[in-house]
C-alpha cells in the first residue's frame, strides 16, 4: 500500500474543502484533496447553489415572470415545455465552474485525489481508489464533505415520482401539479420556481409562518407573492403519509387530515452530513443524531488535528459562510494569524420568485434583544427603476437604532435583492447610521436609491414618533 505524508489533507472538494485547500498551499503548505465523486464541486456545484439558482434564472427567462405586468405584456408557458431544455444552461454553468476550481487548485498545486476516505487513526486516513489503495498522513485534516437530503421515513422514495432536493434536477418534464414537502429555504426556492412555470404548487410546512428567521414582513410578503404565482400553503400542517394511489397521483396525508393529490412529490426536510463511513467515532470525532460533525469556535472537533467545516457542520450551511470556516479551520490548524475568524454579520439570500435577503437584525429580533427602533421602507413601485423592470411588490427595509441612529438591519424583497442587500452590510458593518444614507449619492435610477428613500422614510417617523417613557 501506497504511503504518503502531507502537511494537510482534506477530505471533500466542494465549497468548503477547496477553499481551505487553496488557504493552506498559498502559505506554502503541501496539500491533498480526496474526493469521492469523479468531479470536485460538491453540492455546490453539481446538486444545489449553482445548479438550482440557473434553472431559476433559465425558469425567469422562459416563464417570462419579470415580463408579466410589464407594459401589459402576457407571456404563458408552453405546457409541452421539457425540463431538458432548462438544464441545459445548468449544465452549461457547472462545466465553467468545474474549470474555474480545477484551474484554481492547479495554480496553488493542490493534488485532487479520487477516493473514499476512511480515518485509521488521528493522524491517518486510508483512501479506496480506482487503482487501488493508499494511505495518507498529516500534520491536519480538514473533513468539508458536505451533506445530503433527509429522507424521513414513511415516504415512498422508490416511486419515480418522489424527489429529494438533489434529485429533482434530474425531472424529466414538467409535472402539472406538485406537493412540496417542507417550507425551508430550498423548498421555497423550487415551490416558486415550479410555480412560475405553470405547475400547480402546495407546499406543506410545519411552522406557522413561512422562513421564520426572516424579518415577519418580508416573510409575510414573500407569501403573498408566491400566492400570487399560485403556490397554496398548508402551514402548520406535516404530511403523515405519502403514498400512491392505485393508478392515480401521489397522495399526501396531513396531520389536520386533509389529503393533497399531486402528480410529484418534492420532498424537502433538511439535510444530513456526509460523515458514514469515515470511521469517525473510533477516533473519538463527535457527531449529532444527523451525522453533523461538533466543532468549536475554530472549528477544530474534538480530535486537535482534525477540523471541518461547511454543511458538514450544520446551520447556516450556506456555500458563502462555508467557504469562510474553511479558511478559519485552516489558519487555526497551522497557526497562521491571516484570518482568525467568520464574521457574526452574516447575509442569507433567499432565490426564490422575488428573492429575498436580509442581513442584521430583523424588527422582531432587536425587539427581544430590548432595542428600540425605527424602521424605514421604500418600495420599488415607487422608484424609477423598479418602474423599469416592471416590479411591483419589491422592498428595502432598514431598522435602525433609536438611540445610536446606527443601522442595525437590513431587508430586501424584489429583483437584486441578494445583491442589494450587501449595501446594508457595509453601513452596518462600518458603523453607518441614517444619516450616512440621507448624505449619499446613488445612480439614477437604480433600484440602490431605495436606500436613501428608505432612510427618509425612517427619518420621518424619528421626527413624528415619540420615544417610549
């Protein structure tokens, strides 16, 4: 058996694995990739961030959604549409991105090995290859493998027309009708996605209210506008079964007792890390009841030379934050004092159909934290941009602190807003209050001037509202 020694080895290459990989061999570190499948990229690439958010673009596109109350123009989906034709630009997408990360792991001399990886001891892994077996050893491990769908018991994953949010991509047609199993992130995403093609949409989620962690409004407003595409929900509601009909749809109980028969079901409750295998308990690496791997504020587990970091460590498991601890857990692990630690500003986006982000406090979450506020709103039916792109229900929130005036939060809802939203970062990252947007210059029009419209708006009612006691 093949015998090695690195300086670092990391075991998966997606988001989190070829980020800390490029960290470590920038400072000079001799570094090994072990990937299981036969491209590097991971979810990221090939199951979830990028492959989904292109097929939303491409159902943007085809559905013509932005067009839809633009000048009175009516644009209707074809309902013989092929799914074929909107992976195309997917697959199209992921082979840019593979050559991105291959060029990128080249240029830093990165070794990407082809293998399953198995823990020997806290010092060793073993690695089952195409052409045999190897053992590689260093002075840190990295595990960023990432994580798969759950798939709770009692739905039928064997009948062609139950997915997971990994094998969706895989349809072959539009289906006429759909239950979406769980109101998170992901099942948002493609309610709103499926529902803008012309699929009729439940979506079934146990909370009362749609993304909790979002700002009440914005989330109340996300509601309304996928209503609007047609999407029904049954919050607070769980499915207790799923089965299929005798030579018929796709029947879901409820827990309220209510059944939704659909041609497919999407099943989408969470997520669980990709750690069987890797022999992590006998070398005493600690994981939760979903395999998701305990790590400390470094990101380092409870063996001192092995870290992760990534979905394989739970929330946020976003591929932005991913690819931060991965550079952390690096730095940590040799010591470096480049970068020491993640941001607590974080910012989530949310791509469904309008997107939907947000970064800081929400108006719900600086209240429990005692803080007074005041909140301002700007809505793009009023801003000359937002008129262009036909627009109607977008929205730029901001909370601020009444007694600082600083920014403490920001919410947008509409076209851009993942990428709006890093505006309010910077002002609450850098300490900027509502006088910093009053006193600013934005390109006209853009939708970027529902900042400062947003700032008056707040500024009146600091002017109107009285202070409580």
């Amino acid at each position: 058996m093949r015998e090695r020694h690195l300086d670092l080895v990391v075991i998966g290459g997606g988001a989190a694995g070829e980020k800390g990989a490029a960290q470590a061999a920038y400072f000079g570190k001799r570094v090994v990739i072990v990937e299981r499948a036969e491209h590097p990229g991971g979810a990221t690439v090939h199951t979830g961030t990028l492959p989904s958010k292109t097929l939303r673009e491409t159902a943007l596109f085809l559905s013509g959604y932005h067009q839809r109350d633009l000048y009175g123009v009516s644009v209707a989906v074809s309902p013989g549409l092929e799914v074929a034709k909107l992976i195309d630009r997917k697959n199209a997408v992921r082979d840019l991105e593979l050559a991105r990360i291959r060029q990128n792991l080249d240029r830093h001399h990165v070794e990407l090995v082809r293998g399953r990886a198995r823990f020997v001891d806290s010092e060793t892994i073993e690695v089952a290859g195409d052409d045999g077996a190897a053992r590689l050893s260093a002075e840190a491990f990295l595990i960023a493998t990432g994580s798969s769908p759950f798939r709770p018991p009692g739905v039928p994953f064997e009948d062609p027309g139950v997915f997971d949010s990994d094998g969706i991509l895989r349809i072959d047609r539009l289906p006429g009708s759909m239950t979406v199993l769980g109101g998170g992130v992901v099942g948002c995403e493609y309610a709103s996605m499926f529902a803008a093609l012309g699929v009729a949409v439940h979506l079934v989620d146990g909370k009362d209210h749609l993304l909790p962690f979002l700002d009440l409004e914005i989330g109340e407003r996300l509601r309304g506008a996928m209503e609007g595409l047609g999407v029904r929900f049954h919050l607070g509601e769980r499915a207790q079964a799923v089965r299929r009909v005798p030579d018929g749809p796709l029947e879901a109980t409820l827990t309220s007792g209510a059944e939704v028969r659909t041609d497919v079901v999407l099943v989408a409750s969470g997520r669980t890390g990709n750690t069987d295998g890797l022999n992590l308990e006998a070398i005493g690496v600690e994981t939760d009841d979903r395999g998701l791997v305990r790590v400390d504020e470094h990101f380092r587990t409870a063996v001192p030379t092995i870290f992760a970091a990534g979905d394989v460590i739970g929330f946020p498991a976003l591929a932005s934050t991913s690819m931060e601890q991965a550079r952390v857990a690096v730095c940590h692990a040799f010591g470096f004092t480049y970068k020491q630690g993640v941001s607590e500003l974080l910012p989530f986006g949310v791509y469904t159909m309008p997107e939907v982000s947000c970064v800081g406090l929400s108006e719900q979450a600086a209240a429990q934290e005692g803080i007074d506020v005041v909140v301002g709103r700007a809505l793009y039916r009023d801003n000359a941009r937002g008129e262009i792109v036909g627009d109607r229900d977008g929205m730029t929130k901001l909370v601020f602190d009444r007694s600082t005036r600083r920014l403490i939060g920001c919410h947008c809802i509409g076209e851009r807003a993942t990428e709006l939203v890093h505006v309010g970062q910077a002002v609450i990252a850098l300490g900027g209050t509502v006088e910093t947007f009053i006193e600013m210059v934005f390109n006209y029009p853009t939708l970027s001037e529902t900042y400062k419209y947003a700032a008056y708006d707040a500024l009146g009612r600091w002017e109107t509202s009285t202070p409580p006691g």
